[in-house]
C-alpha cells in the first residue's frame, strides 16, 4: 500500500517544497498503516477482534487517502490525524 506514495515521492520530491512535505506525510501515514493491517492481520488468526480492528483500520486508511488526495489537489496542506512520522 505505502508502494504508490513511495515512487510518487522519489520521483516528484525535487519539484517543489509542497509536494515533498505531502508525499512525506502520505508515505508516513501508509508505513504506519501497513505495520497496523500486517500486525493486525497475523494476530487474527488466533482471535476475531483483530480482524475488526484491521478492517476498520483499512477503512480509515482509505477514507483518509481520499480526503489527503483532495486536500492537495486544492493546493492545502493535509495532516492526516493518525500518523507516525518516520520519514523526516
């Protein structure tokens, strides 16, 4: 999942400071998730709730996506609410 936003990233970073602080805070946000939806994924197996939490998980991460995508197209910064920035 964090593949898109890692070669968006790379490729477009030079081009401007606006899309290299977005594509970092895109990148961050689908490291994050996907750490959460693999962790999460592994432990259902031994119990249902996990799974729960996954899905809901994977759900926030796409409605985020959507309003991130938005936000940028209109030339705002986005700060999603759930994010670990890991990529400075």
């Amino acid at each position: 999942m964090f593949l898109g936003p890692l070669v968006v990233w790379l490729m477009k970073k030079e081009s401007s400071a606006f899309v290299d602080d977005q594509g970092r805070e895109s990148l961050n946000f689908w490291l994050c998730m996907t750490v959460v939806l693999v962790t999460f994924g592994i432990i259902s197996v031994f119990c249902c709730i996990p799974a729960i939490v996954a899905s809901v998980a994977w759900v926030m991460g796409i409605v985020f996506g959507i309003m991130g995508a938005i936000a940028s197209s209109k030339g705002q910064a986005y700060r999603y609410p759930v994010n670990f920035r890991l990529v400075k």
